[in-house]
C-alpha cells in the first residue's frame, strides 16, 4: 500500500487490510468490474485501467483511467456501487481491499474518515483537470487521450490496444487539421508510444501514452 494514501492510514488498520486483501493479476483487455456488480475496493499495485460507463445502445464514455498507487472504490463505501465498468489497458495488478473493514474504520476513527475525504476531493480534482483536457488541451494531449478512448473501447479480450481511426477523422474528433494530428502522431511513434498500420493506431505503450494526457513535463 506504500505510494498510496491508504499507506498513511493507521499502521493496525493497515496491517488488518493486507491480512484481509487479495492480490490479483489480469491481462490486458480485461473487464475486472462490471455495471451492477457487488461494489468493490481495489488498490491499483501496477498497470493501467480505465473506469467507464456504458450507454443504452452500447457506447461507451471513459471517466476516469487508474494506474500504480491509485485506488478504486473509496466513493461506494459511501454512495453504494456505480453503475461503471473497469477494464485494464495493460498487464494490471490489484489488490482487493475489505471495504467493510475499511468503513468500519472510517466510522470509528475520525482522522481514517478525513483521509477518505482527502482522497474524494483528489478524485473531484481529477475530474475537472480532465474536463480542461478534453475543453482546453493541446493537440497533443487532445489526441492521446481519443486514441487511448478509441482503443480500450475496441478492445477484446487481451486483444491489441488499436484505435480503428484516420488521421482525418482523429482530426475531426479533437477539432484540428489532419496536417496537425499527423505531426503529433509521427512524435508519438518516435517515442514508441504507437504505432500507426492499416488498422488504425496501435498503442504500444498505454501507460505512457496516458502520460501524454496530464503530464505537462510530457508535452
């Protein structure tokens, strides 16, 4: 739990938490939680997961990606399960965490509550420093972040990670010119972070490629 907030919480609650837990590794392209399913806690350990939510005639919106030290889950010890799913991008590790454990804790013991608190408004942050993405965010930024959408929405199980798109239509989709989008696209492969063939853009690196997204170190 190290490098996550739940690594600051009470060193018992902590040591009860790892007792209790289960560790598990997934392939790329699999659903781990489904819309409807019992709600659930996990602790993202490495890899990368994209949390989503389905329309009624199948499309799907991506609203929030997980990776190393992130965490699941803390918002249904509250408001009860999401009706999301969540599927990794990327060979992923979890570690299943004792939600009622951890409830329980936070009913108990005040400073447990406020670090729950904390990590809800890093959550809430997040969100709106997405939305600025998708509103306000360079071309580069723009264009990860639809790939990685386009991708992990076309995914099979433990299939490859390849968005079905043109350069044109990548274009249209983040509101820039071809000549553009193909720029950006000839930096991304130079960084072996895709890769573009017949079918489409081929993510060769999701987790990097998230990176071009937020990281303004990155861009």
């Amino acid at each position: 739990m190290t490098g996550s907030f739940l690594g600051g919480l009470p060193r018992r609650l902590v040591t009860d938490l790892l007792a209790r837990g289960v560790r598990s590794e997934f392939a790329s392209g699999t659903t781990i939680y489904r819309p409807g399913s019992p709600a659930r806690t996990l602790l993202v350990v490495d890899g990368l997961v994209r949390v989503y939510m389905s329309s009624p005639d199948g499309r799907q919106v991506t609203v929030r990606y997980a990776r190393g030290s992130d965490v699941l889950g803390i918002a249904v010890l509250v408001g009860g399960p999401a009706d999301v799913g969540v599927q990794t991008l990327a060979p992923t590790t979890v570690f299943g965490i004792d939600a009622s454990a951890l409830a329980d804790a936070a009913h108990r013991d005040g400073r447990v509550g406020w670090m729950l608190a904390e990590e809800l408004n890093r959550r809430l942050y997040e969100n709106l420093e997405q939305t600025a993405v998708n509103a306000f965010g360079t071309v580069r930024q723009r264009v990860a972040l639809h790939v990685l959408d386009l991708a992990s929405e076309q995914q099979g199980p433990s299939g490859p990670l390849v968005a079905s798109v043109t350069q044109q239509e990548l274009a249209d989709a983040v509101g820039s010119v071809r000549e553009v989008v193909a720029r950006v696209l000839r930096e991304l492969r130079a960084t072996g972070l895709v890769e573009t063939t017949a079918a489409g853009v081929r993510v060769l690196d999701p987790v990097g490629l998230h990176d071009q997204t937020w990281n303004p170190t990155s861009l």
